[in-house]
C-alpha cells in the first residue's frame, strides 16, 4: 500500500510541476525541479509519466526543440512560437486558432478533426537583438 501511495505521489507531483509552468519544461528540467523535495525520484519515472500523460491527453509534446522534446501541462487550443536559436517557447494569447481552419481541416481529411496545434518557428527578439 505505501509503494502505491508513493507511486501516485510522484506522478501526481509529476502532472503539478507540468501544470504550473509557462516554460514549457524538457524531462530533464522536471527532474531538477523535483529531486529536490522527492530525493528517490528518478529520470526513468519521470520519462515514462510523461509518455503516460501524454497518451492519456493530459499533457501534450511540442515535438523536439534543439535536440530534446519539450512538453506543455496546458492541453487547451494555443498557439506556440519557438526560436530556432535559442529554443525558447512561447504562448502566443493573443492568437487563436481560426474555426474556419478546423472546418476546412475536417473537409479535407474526410473526417473529424478533434485537435489543432499551431506552431510558429523564427527568431525571438532577444536572439535577433544579438
């Protein structure tokens, strides 16, 4: 019984670290930021939560950024930037993903589109400021 409980605990600590970041965190970086206060946490658990998370639609990945996959806790419909640079990720509010692009996704495939990711990628400013 204490195993599950501590299994839970750190894959509930896991999903609360994703969830109240806007860094969009690598495997690595959650790790760092957890082994602190769980001292037998380890980067496999955490690796394989993520996988968890992700195929259950609680988290979603933003595909490789400079080599690493990159994840993000909010799983609502947003828009990201990444520098090509620096490999910094951004939300970008105040953009949203036009309905008439879902509609004409679902027209095009012949199906029913249940999700949409729209990515920008360039420069960000500090990295063009250089």
């Amino acid at each position: 019984m204490e195993q599950t409980v501590k299994r839970f605990r750190k894959r509930d600590a896991i999903l609360t670290c994703l969830r109240q970041t806007v860094v969009h965190p690598s495997a690595d970086w959650v790790f760092a930021q957890l082994k602190p206060e769980i001292p037998d946490l380890s980067l496999g658990t955490v690796y394989r939560n993520l996988a968890l998370f992700k195929e259950q639609g609680l988290i979603m990945s933003l595909g490789t950024v400079n080599g690493v996959e990159r994840f993000d806790g909010n799983t609502a419909p947003h828009v990201h930037f990444i520098c090509t640079e620096c490999g910094k990720v951004d939300d970008l509010h105040t953009i949203s993903v036009p309905e008439e692009l879902k509609n004409t996704a679902a027209q095009s495939c012949g199906g029913r589109i249940d999700g949409c990711q729209l990515l920008f990628t360039g420069i960000c400013a500090e990295c063009a400021n250089k």
